[in-house]
C-alpha cells in the first residue's frame, strides 16, 4: 500500500506542474489550450518545422511549412538553415502537445502543436518571427486564427523569410518551371469562378490562367457567397505551386490559405 500511495504522489507531483501551464490565462490567450495532451523531449531538430522524439517517433508541427534543407540534388532552399536554428533555440527543456483531429501525415509522422515549457505556443512564435510560412491542413484548425494572425504581423515587419526577394508573392502571370512545387504566394484578380464535378475553381490572373482548386472534401470550409465578393479583388493566395493540363494551379485547403492582398 505504501508503494501504491507513493506513486500516486510521484504522479501527482508530475501532473500538476503539467496542468497549471494551462491554467486560467490559457482562456485569455487564443494561443493556448485549456489543457495539453502530452509531454514530451526533442532529440533532433531535423529542419524548421520537423524534429526527432527521444522517444523514436517523428514529429511535424502542424501550422507552419518552413524552407526545404539541401538533400540529393536539390540545394537548400532560402532561409532553411535559419530556419532550423529558430526551431532548435525553442527545441531546450520539454515540449507540452497539443493533438488536433489528424494524429498522423501520409508519412506516418505524428503531428501535434507543440509550447515550450512557459507553455507559449511556438508555432505561433516561428511565424511571428519569419521562421516560416501559414500551413493550413483541415481538420487540423486549432489555433488557425492565431497562426494567420502571426503570419501577418510578421509579413507587414518584413521579419524573417519575408525580408527576402525569394518569397515575395509572385504575380499569377510570372509563373515559371523554376516555381513548380514551392510553397508560395501567388496574388491576382480573381475572375472567372467555375464548378465540376470533383471541385470548385478559381481562376486569377490576367489571363485566368493560374487556378485555384477547392476540392470537394474541403468545400465545406468555404462558403460561396464569401467567394462572391472576391471577385474582380486583388487576392493572395498560399499554397503549393503545380501544373498540370497547362494550366498553373495550386490546391487551397481553407479561407485561411486566401489572403486579402492588404494583408
């Protein structure tokens, strides 16, 4: 018995600290959790955006795509090593998580939102530097209104990444090879809206030649008269870049990935 009620204080000792980061400021704070789901310690910091646990697994912060390392033949994109030195300077002491929806990516990396031991947000503190740029994957939406606002704010201060000529938004109509499968922004005049079967499209640029496709399974995040009043509006748009049929598209999975271009 005396080994039993040990361990109970031993836990409750544990468990306490763990609760109160997410006490009654948590309310007050977007940022923050009423409680977290997990804690857990970083042994790698493998980029800007991924780590390796002491654990074994992989994790990859939800909310946020930082620049690609060099790996193979492909340099490191702009802003990658930097990137990674912001991530590994949060990576000291335990990390608490935050589990949305989605556990687990197409890779089989767990995803989580990770605090620091203050419990701030460091997703939210990344984008607010420049560290990298809003990633929105539903049903992954906690937090995504805190996220785009840290993204903006460190947009209009030019901090980070957004200080470099590499990633100012590209106009719809300078897209070229070299742009296939960056995560950019891509602004135009939003025209012609179109409908089929798997998707709705948005089309933008001069020549409406650079589309935006909604698919099905994310239409509901989207409301028809909200994209109405696009129209004919100079409008950001935040994603990866591919082509295919000869046209210029990218995928957009949330309202929060299409920005107004006063953003």
């Amino acid at each position: 018995m005396a080994i039993r009620t040990t361990e109970v204080i031993k836990k409750a000792l544990f468990t306490a600290p763990f609760l109160l980061l997410a006490g009654p400021s948590a309310i007050a704070d977007p940022c923050r959790p009423a409680q977290f789901d997990a804690q857990v310690s970083v042994r790698y910091v493998h980029d800007g955006d991924t780590v390796h646990l002491r654990d074994g697994r992989k994790l990859r912060i939800i909310g946020i795509n930082t620049p690609e390392r060099a790996r193979e033949e492909q340099p490191a994109e702009p802003y990658a090593d930097t990137a990674r030195r912001q991530l590994q300077a949060q990576a000291e002491g335990p990390w608490s998580l935050v589990y949305d929806q989605q556990r687990r990516d197409r890779y089989g990396r767990l995803l989580a939102h990770v605090f620091d031991r203050q419990g701030r947000n460091i997703t939210r503190r990344l984008l607010a530097a420049g560290a990298g740029q809003l990633l929105v994957i539903p049903p992954n939406l906690k937090f995504v209104d805190c996220y785009r606002r840290a993204q903006q704010t460190a947009r209009r201060a030019r901090r980070g990444l957004w200080a470099l000529s590499a990633y100012r938004p590209l106009a719809a109509d300078e897209l070229r090879a070299r742009h296939v499968g960056q995560y950019r922004l891509v602004r135009g005049q939003l025209g012609r809206i179109g409908e089929s079967r798997s998707a709705l499209w948005l089309n933008l640029g001069e020549d409406e030649d650079f589309a935006l496709r909604i698919a099905g399974s994310d239409r509901d995040y989207f409301e028809r008269r909200q994209i109405e009043t696009w129209r004919r509006q100079p409008l950001l748009a935040q994603g990866w870049i591919y082509r295919r049929n000869d046209q210029w598209r990218m995928r957009l999975r949330h309202p929060a990935n299409l920005l107004e271009a006063a953003d």
